[in-house]
C-alpha cells in the first residue's frame, strides 16, 4: 500500500474521530429541567388621587395593579385584595395619592363609626316625620338642602295628617328651618343612612337630616304639633310666612279680650 493510501485513511478516520467528539460535546449531557410554574399574580388596587376621610370613594379614585405574590405578600397582600366598593363607600382615614389601598381603610354602611364620618363636625342626624302630600316624587335627593315649612293651628294637632280644621282661627305657615342638609328621604337611599322607624304611607313620609343639636328641641316639637312639609332651600328667594288672610280675601278673625283672657273667638267670612 502506498504510503499516500495510508495518509488518507489516517486523515478520514481523524475526521471522523473529531467529528465524533463533537457530537457528543453537543448532545445533552443533563436531564431536562423541570419547567417552573408561572409565579401566581395578585391584584391591588392603588389611589389615583387625594382622599380626604369622610369623603365617598369609588373606582375613579382607584387604579387596579398587578403584582407578583411575593412582590404583594411585601405590603401585605397574600391573595387578590377586594375593597367591596359600594356607592355609600366612604375612606376611614386620608388616603394619599398613590397609596396601596385595602379594606380596612375604608368604612362601609352599618359598619361602627360610618355615621360618624357621615356626619357634619358638630352636627347630628335626626328623622323627621314629613307632610307628603306636596313631595315630588326624585325631586329632593341625599345631599340636597331644604327648608322647612310648618302648618299650625293652636286649636287643631296638624301632625296627624289625617287632622282637619275646626276653624281658621291662628292657621299659619312659616318656616322652621333653611338650607338643612338630606341625609334620606323615606328609606330609599343609597348612601348608608336609613330611619329606624319610618312612617311610609300616601301622607307621610320620614327624611333624615343633619342638624344642629340645639335644634333638636325645636324639631321635636314641631312634628308632634304640625304639618311639616319640605322644599329645596332658596337662598336668593326664600319661602315667606303666610296666614289665612292672605290667601282669602274676605277672612277675618276676631277675638275679644276681656282683661287678659280671651273669652271668646269668632271667624266672619264677609
């Protein structure tokens, strides 16, 4: 054999000696590794804006984020926080921009305290038993003002709204109260507040609203003595007063005094 057959044998089985190694160099040496899960991902949700306590707090005062569970088990989030956002939802505290928010910031109707955020510093809510014979139906709304309006007789209880007058004597209409903040109007309300006892009928109906403490006195006198009825505040033209005379021409009523007792009243339609 010719030593140029032996050099070429020789360099094909090198070739293939290398090409060899190569491809076991190559091949997978280790098992395949288990492939890992996904990491599980927990949803937060995070204020877009100032809230002040007190105030009403819903999804455009909130953004919704994403975060991985251990990234969220860091701010104390173990699973999907879920604030139970209702429309009488109201923040428990200030809650600042940007802040991570959860349930226990926020106050929910018949939770303790919910009121008390609810309410006016200073003010307190009182129900009201009202004349509705005049109420426009979603006319008057939580939130709204009003002003009070009494019918009184000092010979007739005008609260029952069943009363009717005996005589004409001393009728008047006035108001009690101006621009009184609406909490409810006759248990349908959203926001959180409802009477305990309400009287809902064709005649009456029951609004709470927020009042001073000094005019509790005055308010629950009025609706054991007179018809009161409600109407949206108007400052630039408020309500006035009226009696019978002004609206029947010909009314008069006379008393006569003797010393300073009345003895006796007498009404003339003339």
């Amino acid at each position: 054999m010719s030593s140029k057959v032996t050099y070429l044998i020789a360099f094909l089985a090198v070739i293939f000696g290398l090409y060899g190694i190569l491809d076991l160099a190559s091949g997978d040496t280790q098992p395949a590794a288990t492939a890992t899960p996904d990491a599980k991902l927990v949803t937060l949700w995070q204020a877009t804006e100032s809230v002040t306590m007190g105030d009403k707090l819903n999804a455009s005062h909130l953004k919704r984020v994403t975060l991985p569970q251990a990234e969220a088990a860091q701010l104390g989030a173990g699973d999907n926080v879920d604030l139970g956002l209702v429309p009488a939802t109201l923040a428990a505290r200030d809650i600042a921009a940007g802040e991570w928010v959860f349930p226990e910031q926020l106050s929910q109707p018949g939770q303790p305290g919910y009121l008390d955020l609810l309410t006016s510093e200073g003010m307190v809510l009182y129900p009201l038993t009202i004349s509705a014979t005049n109420l426009v139906d979603n006319y008057i709304h939580p939130g709204d003002y009003i002003d009070l309006l009494t019918v009184s007789s000092p010979d007739t209880n005008l609260s029952d709204a069943h009363a009717r007058l005996a005589s004409f004597g001393g009728v008047r209409a006035g108001l009690l109260m101006q621009n009184v903040r609406v909490m409810s109007l006759d248990n349908q309300s959203d926001n959180g507040v409802k009477a305990k006892v309400g009287v809902n009928g064709e005649t009456q109906t029951t609004v709470v609203i927020e009042v001073l403490p000094q005019t509790v006195s005055r308010l629950s006198l009025a609706q054991r003595t007179m018809s009161i009825e409600i109407y949206r505040s108007q400052r630039q033209h408020p309500i006035p007063d009226a009696e019978v005379s002004d609206v029947i021409a010909n009314y008069t009523g006379i008393k006569e005094l003797r010393g300073n007792t009345a003895i006796q009243r007498q009404e003339a339609l003339r």
